[in-house]
C-alpha cells in the first residue's frame, strides 16, 4: 500500500471501521512511514478527547455498527475513498450526540426523581398535621422520619449515614408490635441528602428502625440488629 493510500485510510483505521485486509495493509504500510504514525497519533487524541468531553457513558454498541454498516453500504462512499474522511467524522460526531443524548436524558431522569422526592418532603413538612421524629443508635447519623399521619403519608430523609458497604444495604422497617414490616431499601450517596417515600396507615406502627442488610434487596425480616430506630 503506497502513503497516498494509506493516508486516506487512517480515520477509519482510529475508528477501527476498515475491514481486516486494509487494516493489515494500513498497519504494515505505517511500520515504516512516521508521517502516518503522526497523523494517526493526533487522529486518536481527537477522537479521545471527543470520547472523554462525553463522560463515562458508552454509546450503545449497534448505533456505531448500524453507522458503519450505512456507510460501506454506499459504493459511493467506497469507490471515492477520499468520501471516507468526511463520513468517518461523521460517524464520529454521530457517536457523540448519541451519547451525549444517552447521558443528559439519564441526568434529567435521576433530576426529575430526586426533585419529586424533595417535593415531597416539603408538602409533608408543610402539613400542620405533619411529625419529624430523629433515628437514633449505634451510629452517627443524621437520618429523619417524616411523616403525615392523617394522609398516611410519609418519606425517610437521610442527609449523612456512612457507607454500608459494597455487600450491604440499608433497610428501613416499620415496626407494629413485634412484628418489623420492609419499608424499602437504600444505599447512601456521598454530599447528597436521599428521600425514600413511605405511604402506610401510621397509627398502626410504633416505630420506625434501620438495619444493615445484604445488598441489592435486604430481607424478608431484620437479620442483623437495627442500627438507628425513632419512635413514632
Ligand atoms: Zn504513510
């Protein structure tokens, strides 16, 4: 493969779109040819630095296929190698927006919740009707209970409790008598308060209680003694 070749080859090469005979003859031919490798060198620190502006989201392995498989679908494309540079950035930028798409939707769905939880939080506080009960225990904490009797309505707020633990989570129980009922489960995140909502018939329930538990979904029943408890 001569340098003009190889040459108009390369953005697909960094993309890894060529098929396996021009990709060996690319890499053979660039053994020997430093202004290749240059070229190649900075075609890479584009497209990772592309990669990196998105985050750590990956783009979903058909789209880049399906953008590949549309563009050695058209002879155009194929015949005038040249039309190779322009679709390979194409393809790129495709990739990028699909991405970028993928990462701000998931962003604005885990925004959209945690604001409807805090929303929450407020209408209960707001009722005149409304408690706020501490938990308290074995560890630091600083964990409440708020909730609305008379809507039955109710949200465990959690500002700082540490970190379980990779194999844990936390289990939150509503306790009538003797007889601890699952509330939810719940993992802290670090610097950011977390809201489990709770709807339940209050009057039936005395306490409410944490315990550590096996992570992804706790227990039928508290396995391990509760580390925080309020009463109600
Ligand atoms: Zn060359």
């Amino acid at each position: 493969m001569t340098h003009e070749q190889a040459s108009e080859l390369l953005a697909a090469f960094a993309l890894h779109a060529l098929d396996r005979d021009e990709e060996q003859a690319v890499s053979a031919h660039m053994q020997s040819c430093a202004q290749c490798q240059d070229e190649l060198a900075s075609l890479r620190e584009v497209t990772e630095q592309l990669g990196s502006a998105v985050g750590q989201v990956s783009p979903p392995p058909r789209l880049r296929e399906a953008v590949l498989a549309g563009i050695r679908s058209r002879p155009d494309v194929i015949t005038l190698r040249r039309g190779w540079v322009v679709a390979a950035a194409a393809a790129v930028l495709l990739l990028v927006l699909a991405a970028l798409g993928v990462s701000l939707s998931r962003q604005l769905t885990a925004l959209s919740a945690r604001l409807a939880a805090q929303e929450r939080v407020l209408a209960l506080l707001a009722a005149p009707s409304s408690r706020s009960v501490p938990l308290t225990g074995s560890v630091t904490a600083a964990v409440r209970f708020v909730y609305d009797p008379d809507r039955g309505r109710g949200a465990l707020v959690v500002s700082d409790l540490r970190d379980p633990g990779r194999e844990s989570v936390y289990q939150l129980w509503l306790i009538a008598g003797a007889q601890p009922e699952s509330a939810g489960v719940f993992r802290p995140l670090p610097g950011q308060p977390i809201v489990l909502p709770v709807t339940a018939d209050f009057s039936r329930y005395q306490a409410v209680a944490i315990s550590v538990e096996r992570a992804p979904s706790g227990a039928l029943q508290p396995t391990t003694t509760p580390v925080l408890l309020g009463k109600l």
